[in-house]
C-alpha cells in the first residue's frame, strides 16, 4: 500500500497528529501553521524541511503531492478548512467537535457528499484501548442488554481556557464533553431525548456552564447519563459504567483496569475480573491508521461527517434543555 501523504494544519494538538501518521507510516507531506513561532518549533521537532512549512493553509490546496489534510485548528475555523480541502479533492481527518454550530456541520456534512472525499471526524475515544475493549465486550453479549450507561468527561480546564475557548459557542458539553456523548452514541445508540442541568462556580472566563448532568433516553428501555465538569479539583478521567442485564463493567480512559462483573447461574453477581488494558486516551496512531485505511480501501470511516453530526447534535440538545428546563429531542437530520 502506497504511503498517505497528508498534511498537518494547527500545530498545537496537531503535533499528536505528526506523530500519529509517523506511527503508521504515512508522509508528512506538509505541515501548516499561521504562528511563526508554532510553525518553526512542529518543523524542527519534527525534521520536516522548510519547503513543506506553510503559513496559510489556501497555499497547499492545489498541490498535487496530498492526498489528505488533517485539520487541528480552532473549533471555530474547522468548517472552513474541512470543506475547502474536501472541495479540492483531498481526504479529511478534521478534529473534534466537527463544528459548533448545526449549520456549520451541516455545511460540512453536504461538503462531504458533494465531493465524495472521505471526512473523518477525530472522535478518539473510539481508539482508547478501554473503550475498544468495551464495545467489544458490549458486542459479545457478554453484559446482556444495556438498560443504563454513564459517563462523564471531568478535566480541569482553569489554564487552558483563556482563548477561542471561552467563545459562548464553545460550551463545555460541546468541546470536552463531545467524547462523553460520541462514546455514549457508540456504545448505545442514539439519544432520543435528553433533559439537563448546569451550574457555573469554577470558571470565571467563560460565559457558559462549567458542570452540566444530563438524562438520556436512547429507547423504550435503556436510559443513561453523561456528565461533564470542565473546572473540576481533580485529574482528568472519562469514568464510564455499562449496566448490562448480564454483567457490569467499569472502566475508564486513565485507568490500566477495567473492571467486569458477570452473574453466575444463580443469577447473581459475584467476585469481578480485573481486566488489565493500556491507558493511551489519545491514541493518535490508531486513529490515523483506521483514517488511512479507509482512504487507501473501500471502507467507510468510523466516524464520518453524519457521525460527527449526530454527536454534536445530542451535546446541542443537552445545552438547550439545561437553557430552557425542558427535555429535548436530538435533531439528526443531516
Ligand atoms: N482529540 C482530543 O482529545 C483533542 C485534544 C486537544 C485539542 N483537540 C482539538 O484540536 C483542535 C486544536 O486544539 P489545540 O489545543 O491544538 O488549540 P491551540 O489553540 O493550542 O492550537 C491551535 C493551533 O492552530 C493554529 N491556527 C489557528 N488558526 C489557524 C488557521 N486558520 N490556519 C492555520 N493554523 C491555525 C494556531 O496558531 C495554533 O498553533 C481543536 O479543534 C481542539 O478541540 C482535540
């Protein structure tokens, strides 16, 4: 298989992306960035010659030597980037959240259909080797049915939110909640209604929530929970807990255990198996690897622009309930 020639556009997280498509093999083909200063540092660290730097992303559109583009830029300029390198004939791994507003995803989802390029969207809890292994589990049966399923995304964001961060669009459940909501969806399917609360009483520059508890109602008889805490006094963790008719699991994308609980022919459940698993939650290389897969094959990606749609989708419903009191219905038509 010939190697992806990709380019890299925002060099901050973008730089787990470099290394991502190093870890697989592919070609850095060019790197992007309009900070000087973050431009020189990704291309040193990296070895990329300065031939392949760029300051301005229009630059590498009608190059012939890309295949695809990674975007890791701000939320707010993801539409922008993604549809442009989509219009020009290039695959798209774009960052989480797709985008931030419903016209945005919209725009991007029809970009998407319009060209016929492959648009994945880096929802990279899906590649955390604790949740692989849970939906696997999930699948198997192993925990019967699901009649309940919970997580939650609790990260400190106190030093890292004074910037595009802040904007009132880009609401916690939106941008750090997205993965909570993205893994829910996988797991369990989609929402059809969801009633929220929040509270604001940890960050004081940002105009929006910092807590947030939702309810979910994914069908006539599984229900679940998401909850996020961007301003919380501990370390990050995504603790998520799968009730199943079956059996029970608990697990987590900073913990090297998960824990399974399964019932006997007694109906009950007794001593659980500790099950060991690599804590990597932001596993660059997999999800680069699956990305290049499906733009070297036939396959579809995991999580394409409906996908990326659908979950930013629910986090919308949950930031209106929470505004209005009210339960709200996801809108998934894209
Ligand atoms: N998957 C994850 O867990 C994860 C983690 C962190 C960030 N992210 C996402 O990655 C994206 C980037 O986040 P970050 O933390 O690196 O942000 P950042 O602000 O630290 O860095 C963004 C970089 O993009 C550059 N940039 C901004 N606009 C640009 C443009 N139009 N063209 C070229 N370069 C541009 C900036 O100069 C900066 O170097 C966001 O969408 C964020 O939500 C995802």
């Amino acid at each position: 298989m010939k190697p992806i020639r990709v380019a890299v556009v925002g060099l901050r997280f973008g730089m787990a992306h470099i290394e991502g498509a190093l870890g697989c093999g592919a070609e850095i083909a060019a790197i992007c960035d309009c900070n000087e200063d973050n431009l020189r540092f990704a291309g040193e660290r990296y070895s990329i010659p300065e031939e392949k730097r760029f300051a301005d992303y229009r630059a590498l559109l009608s190059r012939g030597d890309i295949d695809a583009a990674v975007i890791a830029v701000p939320d707010q300029w993801h539409r922008e980037l993604t549809c442009a390198f989509l219009r020009a004939g290039k695959h798209v791994l774009c960052e989480k959240p797709m985008a931030l507003t419903r016209e945005d995803t919209m725009a991007m989802v029809r970009a998407a259909d319009e060209t016929g390029r492959k648009l994945m969207v880096g929802q990279i809890c899906r590649f955390t080797p604790a949740f692989e292994k849970a939906k696997a589990l999930v699948e198997s049966g192993v925990l019967g049915e699901l009649y309940f399923l919970e997580s939650e995304y609790a990260h400190d964001y106190m030093k890292i939110v004074d910037n595009w961060r802040a904007d009132p669009l880009r609401h916690g459940v939106i941008g750090g909640g997205c993965h909570a909501v993205d893994l829910l969806r996988w797991l369990g399917g989609d929402p059809v209604e969801v009633f929220a609360y929040g509270t604001k009483r940890l960050l004081p520059q940002v105009p929006y929530d910092d807590a947030t508890v939702a309810v979910l109602k994914f069908g006539e008889n599984t229900m679940g929970k998401v909850f996020v805490s961007t301003g919380c006094k501990r370390d990050y963790t995504m603790r998520t807990v799968l009730y199943g008719t079956k059996g029970t699991l608990i697990c987590d994308n900073t913990s090297p255990t998960m824990t399974l609980f399964t019932a006997g022919e007694d109906g009950m459940a007794h001593a659980p198996e500790i099950i060991g698993v690599e804590v990597n939650n932001h596993n660059a290389v997999r999800e680069f690897e699956a990305f290049a897969e499906a733009v070297a094959g036939d396959a579809p990606v995991l999580t394409d622009a409906r996908e990326g749609a659908k979950t930013v989708a629910v986090c919308h419903a949950i930031i209106e309930s929470a505004r209005t009191g009210k339960p709200v219905r996801p809108d998934y038509a894209f």
